[in-house]
C-alpha cells in the first residue's frame, strides 16, 4: 500500500514484528516480549493470562508452558490462540490470531537447558493451574525436586513449547487525536499469501 511507509514498510510481517520488539528491548523496562494469550475453554469462555513470547521465527510466533496447565489445555482442545503484544513506551502493539501446534522435542530440550536452574527445577515442581495447600508445599516441593534432579535437570515429559502459526497479525500505533494507524495482514493458512489493508482507526 502506498502509505505503508516508516514502522509499518516492508513485505514480511514476521520481520516487522521482530524489528519492533527489538525496539521495545531498548526501552521497556520489564518483560518487553510479554504477550497477553487468549484462549477459549470446551465451552467457549474466554480466558487470558501474561505469558512470554521466546521467538519470532520466519513464519510463527513461540512460547513455553506446562502442557498440563488450563492454558494448554485449552490450545490443545481448540488449536487456536490469539494474543496482543502492547508496548506502552512505544505507543504501539501487535495483535495475532492463528492455529497452534507443538514445537519439536529437540527444541523444547534446546530451550529448557538454556533456562535458569532455578527455573528448570520450579518447571518440575509446579503442577501448574491446579489447587495447592500453601507456598510452603511448593518450595518443599522445590527441595525434594532439587534433591532427585540435581544441578543439571531434564525437561519434563509435560512441559514445552507451542507455535502459533498466524492467519492473522494486526500492527497498531497510536496517533494524534486517537486516528491511530492499523495494518491488517491475512491469510487463508500458511501456505497462502499474505493480504494487507489499512484499517479505520
């Protein structure tokens, strides 16, 4: 589009979207790769919760959880998720819409070693989303892990990654007198091309 031009120019989404967290990096102060996650349950409530975005790959958007978590159980019951990244020193965001599979097991090992220990030990004690009697249960829960895993503890057999593969990704900045600049990008799937249009405010 011709006034497609500065933060919004360009042919790839993927790239785009990598150039403006970039960005962020450099100025928000906390969690600048922090998404908001929306899923839907078996009966079609909503439901949201901060995650954190780990990659931008050339063609999907990556993030980790405990597959045993509501929130995976959720991707996995819909194969769909949506998010909205927002950058309040910006003035921007990015919102994504699309299918969601499992990323491979080398991966999710790949990603979970370069975690800290203390993470990669918390990944086996929680058993996320579900009831606990007290935080003292937990870090007992923490010890007796640290004890049986050690120093160096493999990634669970319940935790790892999801892709989301966009048929959907909307850039948003924020403009004077709220006539704020929107670009849709969409497609059929993934093996479609992309189509993009400016969107009314």
């Amino acid at each position: 589009m011709s006034d497609r031009t500065g933060i919004f120019a360009g042919d790839d989404p993927f790239a785009i979207a990598r150039a403006w967290l970039a960005e962020a990096e450099a100025v928000e102060p906390n969690d600048p790769n922090a998404i908001a996650l929306s899923t839907v349950d078996a009966d079609g409530l909503p439901n949201a919760r901060m995650v954190l975005l780990k990659e931008i790959e050339a063609d999907a958007f990556v993030f980790y959880t405990n597959y045993e978590s509501r929130k995976a159980q959720e991707v996995e019951g819909a194969g769909k998720a949506a998010f909205v990244m927002h950058w309040k020193s910006l003035r921007r965001q990015i919102r994504v819409r699309g299918s969601v599979s499992r990323v491979d097991g080398a991966m999710s090992d790949a990603y979970f070693a370069s975690r800290s220990l203390q993470s990669r030990l918390g990944a086996w004690a929680s058993k996320q989303s579900r009831p606990l009697a007290s935080r003292a249960t937990l870090l007992a829960e923490v010890a007796r892990i640290t004890a049986l895993k050690g120093v160096n503890p493999d990634r669970p057999p319940f935790w790892g990654g999801y892709r989301i593969d966009p048929v959907e990704i909307e850039f948003w900045a924020d403009g004077a007198f709220r006539l704020h600049d929107r670009f849709r990008w969409s497609r059929v799937d993934a093996g479609h091309d992309w189509k993009v249009e400016r969107l009314s405010p």
